[in-house]
C-alpha cells in the first residue's frame, strides 16, 4: 500500500490488516502512557481545505500517538486563500519532506491529483462526494468489535446516499469484507446507477430495519432541501429517521452508527444517539486507532 | 504551377492534380509543373472546414490566438475555420467580427470565418445585432452562443426566425442550464461512483427536442452543437424524417473517448484533460454517434478546438476548465473511429468534413469537390503510418489534447489553401 485514497484499492487480506493492526494498537491506548516510537522522525501533514476539527484531530492524535512530526495546513488564513493552487501547495509540502499528506478537500478526486505531485503517501481524509476511507474503516472496526464479525452481516445505510463520501466508501469496504449493504434513501437522493453498485437498494426504511445488524444512520444537510431533493425537514425526519418507534423494530443485538456531526431530531432522535446499542462515542476512539494503524502500515515501514 | 503527383483522390485510383492560378486545372496522368509534389500513397481531401472552433482572440491570447489556432488547423488539414464568439469581448458586434475576419486575412493559414452571438454578451437577454455582423465584411452566416444555451425559448425562437433574412443559422449549444448546476461529468455508473456531480444526457435531448419543434414551427434552420448523446442522435433522425431543416455536428473526442476516461486512463483518475462540455458519454453513446455520422444524421464532424492553458487543467477536477483542443488530431481520430472501423469510406470523410460543414456554414469557396474548376483548397493524408499522440509537438498554443499516450492512425502531409501550399511534408510552409 503506497496512498489510502479509495476504500476500493484495498484487498480483503489488506483491509483486515488495517483492521488486525488496529486491534492491536488499541491495546496500547488502554495504557497510561499511550505513546510509540514507531514513526520517530517521520513527518505527517495534516492538509485541511475543509473545515473538519473531528477529523483533523482524529489524524492528528494518530500521529502524535505514533510519535510523527505533525504540521497542520489549513486552507484558511493560508497562501491557499489567496488562490495557491492545489499543486503549489503540494510542491510545498514536497520541499518540506512530508511522509504523508492527510488531505480534505471539497472537490472530488482531490487526493488523487495530488498523489500526482508528491512522493509521500497520501491519505483521503474526505473528498467532495466520493470517499472517506478511513471513515468505513473505524465503522468496519466498531462493527466487528460489538458483533464479532462482518461477513455475513446486514448493513442499513440511512440518509443522503448520493452527497455522502462515507457511504461510497462503506460500500466498497462492506463489500469486500463480506457484508451485505442496503441503502435506503428517498429516490432523489440516490445516483442514478446505484443499481450497479455491490449493494441493495431500498426505499422504504421500515422494511429494512426488523433485518439489519446494522443502521448507519447518515447527517442530511437542509440545503438539500432548498434544493427540492425532499420537501420539508419534517417530511424527512417522518420518512427517514431513526426514531424511538423505528428503533423498537430493530432486533435486539441490533447497533446504530452515525459518522457524525448529528442532527439530533433530524436523521436521528436524542434517545437512539444516546441509547447503549449506539456506537457513535466509541467510533471517535477508534478512528484514532484505525488511523494509527493506516499511517504505521503506510509509512511505518524501513525502507522509506 | 504546382502538380501533386499520384494522389488518391478520396482513396481512388492514383491521378495527378494541376495547379494553376489557385484553382484546379488539370487531373490526369503524366501532368508537369514547376513545382512537383509526390503524394504516392497519399489521399486527397478537398480541404477541411471546422464548423466550431475557439480561437480564443480576442481576450485569451495566453491559450490561443488566431494566428496559433489557425496554424493547428492547417495542420489538420483544414481550409477553413468557424471563430466561435464566446471570446473577451464577446464577438457580438460588427466591429469585433470584422477584427477576428482581419487578422484570419492576416496570418493566412486557411480562412477564418467568424461565428457571431446570439444574443448580447452570451447573457441570454437580448438578441445581437445579428444583422450588421451578417452585412459586415465578415459575412457572418453561423450565430451561436455556444458555452452557453440560448434556453429561453422565446429568445431563440426570435433568433431562428430573424436569421432567415439573410440565410443565416442558429447553432445551439443544446443544454438545459437548472439540469446541469453544478455538473462534471456524464450522469452515469461512473459519475456516481466519482462522486462527481452528474450531468444528464436529458440536459441535451430536451433543448434538441424544443428546438427542432421550433425550426419547424418558423420553418427556419436549426444547427445542433457538439451531438453527444444517443437520444439526441433519435431526435435529430426523426426530426430530418419530417423534412425538417436540422443538421447536426459531432465532434472528434465523442466519436472516440467514453466517461469511462475519468475514471482509468494513461494519465490517470479525475484528470480533468477529459472534463469537456458537453461531457464525454458512455459507450453506447459513441457507437450511436458513429452510426449516425455514418449514415447521415449527423451531418458534419467538427472539432470543438477549445485551448486552456495549463494552469487551468492543472487542478482538480471541479476548479477546472472545459474544453480539449482537437483540429491537429480530428483526421486521425475520424480515421480511427470511422474509416478503420469500416463505417465511412475517404469520400465520406471528405462529405463530412469538408462537403457538409461549408454548406451549413454557406461558404461559397470551400468544401467543393476535387475536380477541374474548383479551387485548390486540397489536404494530402497519409492513412498508412500510426504515431503516438505528443502535446509537447502540437503547434496549437495550449497542450490540453485528450490523446495524450494514444496512438493514432494517419498524418497529414499538405494542405493547399487555393493553390498555396500552407502545409509540406507535415509542416508550417
């Protein structure tokens, strides 16, 4: 593995890696001194174009935990505002000997033209509307660490699928690691050849919820509904959310997931958020965890 | 007098062509000249004519000027060009007409015929002085927004009407500006999967669709930009069974690149060299492109040469600009989509590249056929040789050609603009 750009690249043997490696490093985050020598001298860019302290934060404690030098570049207040381009801010980064670039960016595909213009590995910490890789990761960990296992299980995805980087990537994640996915959406907030994708589709979220493991709830944004994707918040909410009612009808071992931030009473009500079969504290530390192991499989090794 | 010597005349028999005083005056066997060309195993086209072109001058002189373009274009064989008006200023006055008609005389590669807007500004609000650029002395007879739609309906059902005075015609950039706010890439497995912002083929086929309605409604002609999808090549085909004055273009890059580039190609995923308006489609698209080139619906081939510079296709996918450049490369790639694949024989070609687009764009000099009498607007072509696609050699001012690590079929040899050699042995004259 050079870059993590697409939940795609990996390989069942590689995402398990990640998922073993993270396992283990977990062990160390129960110390009290949480700290490994293991990228002593590497350095770890942390290249936000997006507002995104929980992630940023999330990579940046990875790091640290892993003992990198960790720079911070935001686009704000930065050369990057006063209309850098993506590829000088690159060459920059290139001077300075990044061993990795942690990228968020709005634009689609950003992380793979800038994997074109540096040699450190780059990390996709979210770009536009298409991926979030290490997002399905620690979801894949929070998973398999509540329910013992992924293959075989049955994944709800909730919300507004076609906007959404953390579903293209659980999609492709899930699927791989032998999940089965079903989307669930109202039709305008799908792609139109969603069909085509290793997943089911469904538009009635009543019907899917009695045999899913698993609901992944996601945030859906009100300019959708300036947009005309649906007709008013209300409308939404009683269709699409994860309410006390909805929640009832889930199995019993059943978890529910939300990659955060939550519009409580939107997508989801407070009492799911805050239920014990939610996962969604915990899957904050293990991104932490997942991402330690991502960047220690990434620039961990001898040779770099 | 210059004779070319054993030139396949739309790849028939070997013959000799006589020229003399910028016209054709002999074709036969044995011919001597004061200047002799040997074309053996060489085709001859009557020379091309672009019906759609940016030469980007006035206002984007660091992408292309018309001295820069209309080098490309004669050594893509063309004789003729169509200077779209979505230049800085806008070309819709007489005034900016005449200026891009002048410096076309100027440089003298092949003849540069400006396409004058629709309405003011490209803004969709009020009609251009449609007629004084169709009196000035550039003649203008294509109008055109393109880069934008005339999508209000009255407009262009004004428009249409308004340009039958002077025998002109309307070419529609056919897309629905609210279906495409925002839109990369074509609306598709691949877009979804991107994550890019689709772009719907209904887009397109509803302007075609209300279009050809309106042509036939003021019984005016209708010319459809850049033909992208297989909807818009139904629509087209049932609007010619009605009789009605429609004619149609594809462009190279639609006969022969999917969205499937954006994707998995030699330079990599989300490389906006592929990101052009209308977006690349899907397979099927082009092979219903091709057919319809094949048999007429469509009626003309033409390039869409749009230069940018490097710095704004250097970017990720959504800061950056549309457009690929295409005059150096649309033989070869007509070939490759077209000839190689047994759909269009070299007398098509010439009828779709040179015969139909100067009718459409009523040019009285140009796009006639290779015999004795007409002007010596010729284009010699070697089909045999195969070469790799090289930006860094293209003359064009801009780099941004979609076939980088391609390797196209043919060269052209010589292009004569009315017994002037423009173009030898594949170079500037």
């Amino acid at each position: 593995m050079k870059h993590l750009i697409s939940a795609g690249d990996l390989s069942r043997d590689e995402a398990l890696l990640i998922l073993d490696t993270a396992e283990e490093l977990a062990r160390v985050s129960g110390r009290s001194i949480k700290k490994l020598p293991t990228l002593r001298g590497r350095t770890v860019v942390n290249l936000f174009f997006e507002d995104s302290t929980r992630t940023r934060i999330s990579f940046e404690a990875a790091a640290k935990r892993l003992s990198a030098d960790v720079i911070n570049f935001s686009a704000k207040g930065s050369s990057v505002s006063k209309g850098e381009s993506l590829k000088d801010t690159a060459l920059t980064l290139e001077a300075m000997g990044a061993d990795a670039v942690v990228i968020r960016h709005g634009a689609s595909g950003a992380p793979h033209r800038l994997a074109n213009w540096v040699r450190g590995s780059v990390l996709n910490a979210g770009d536009g509307t298409h991926e979030h890789p290490t997002q399905a990761l620690l979801d894949a960990f929070s998973m398999r660490q509540r329910l013992g296992r992924l293959e075989g299980l049955k994944v709800a995805i909730v919300g507004d699928i076609l906007h959404s980087r953390v579903a293209r990537s659980n999609v492709l994640l899930l699927s791989t690691l032998g999940a089965e996915v079903t989307l669930v959406a109202p039709p305008t907030l799908l792609p139109v050849s969603v069909e085509r994708w290793p997943c089911q589709v469904s538009y009635d979220l009543d019907a899917v919820l009695p045999k899913a493991d698993v609901v992944m709830m996601l945030r859906v944004q009100l300019e959708r509904m300036n947009a005309a994707y649906f007709p008013s918040a209300r409308e939404y909410s009683r269709r699409y959310g994860l309410d006390r009612d909805r929640f009832a009808k889930l199995h019993d071992d059943a978890i529910v997931m939300h990659p955060g931030p939550m519009n409580r009473g939107m997508e989801i009500s407070a009492e799911v958020a805050d239920s014990p079969r939610s996962t969604i504290v915990e899957q904050v530390g293990n991104g932490v965890t997942v991402r330690m192991a991502a960047l220690y499989l990434l620039i961990g090794g001898e040779n770099q | 007098m210059i004779v070319i010597r054993n030139a396949r005349i739309l790849g028939g028999e070997p013959r000799d062509i006589l020229i003399a005083n910028g016209l054709i005056s002999e074709i036969g066997a044995g011919l001597g000249g004061d200047t002799v060309i040997e074309a053996d195993g060489l085709i001859a086209l009557p020379g091309l004519v672009d019906l759609h072109t940016h030469l980007r001058e006035p206002g984007r002189e660091d992408a292309e000027t018309v001295e820069t373009g209309t080098r490309a274009a004669a050594i893509g064989g063309f004789t003729a060009v169509h200077a779209m008006a979505n230049t800085s200023p806008v070309a819709d006055t007489a005034g900016v007409v005449e200026q891009v008609w002048r410096r076309g005389q100027e440089a003298g590669h092949c003849d540069v015929h400006p396409v004058g807007a629709v309405t003011s500004g490209l803004e969709g609000k009020h009609l251009a002085e449609l007629g004084a650029m169709a009196d000035s002395q550039a003649r203008v007879r294509v109008f055109s927004d393109d880069g934008k739609c005339v999508s209000d309906a009255v407009l262009m059902r004004r428009a249409l009407e308004y340009v039958k005075a002077f025998d002109g015609v309307v070419a529609q950039h056919a897309q629905e500006p609210r279906l495409t706010e925002g839109a990369q890439l074509n609306e598709g497995e691949v877009s979804g999967r991107l994550g890019l912002t689709g772009w719907p083929a209904v887009a397109e086929e509803a302007i075609i669709a209300r279009d050809c309605l309106l042509a036939a409604h003021v019984g005016s002609r209708l010319h459809v930009c850049h033909v992208s999808t297989a909807g818009s090549v139904e629509i087209i085909r049932w609007a010619k069974s009605k009789g009605w004055n429609v004619t149609a273009e594809v462009t190279p890059h639609h006969l022969l690149l999917t969205d499937s580039c954006a994707e998995a190609s030699p330079v990599g995923p989300y490389n906006p060299i592929y990101k052009v308006n209308p977006p690349l489609r899907t397979h099927d698209d082009v092979t219903a492109l091709r057919e319809a080139l094949a048999d007429g619906t469509i009626d003309c081939v033409a390039t869409d040469h749009a230069p940018h510079p490097v710095e704004d296709k250097e970017t990720e996918w959504a800061a950056a600009a549309m457009g690929m450049i295409g005059l150096e490369t649309a033989l070869s790639v007509v070939q490759e989509a077209m000839v190689e694949t047994g759909l269009l024989d070299w007398a098509g070609v010439a009828d779709r590249m040179s015969t139909r687009p100067a009718r459409i764009g009523r040019l009285s000099g140009q796009g006639l056929p290779l015999e004795v009498g007409s002007p010596a607007n010729i284009t010699l072509y070697d089909p045999a040789v195969r070469t790799p696609v090289d930006p860094t050699a293209m003359v064009s001012r801009s780099r941004n050609t979609p076939y980088e690590g391609l390797t196209l079929p043919g060269r052209v040899v010589a292009t004569f603009l009315r017994g002037r050699p423009t173009v030898l042995d594949g170079k500037l004259v």
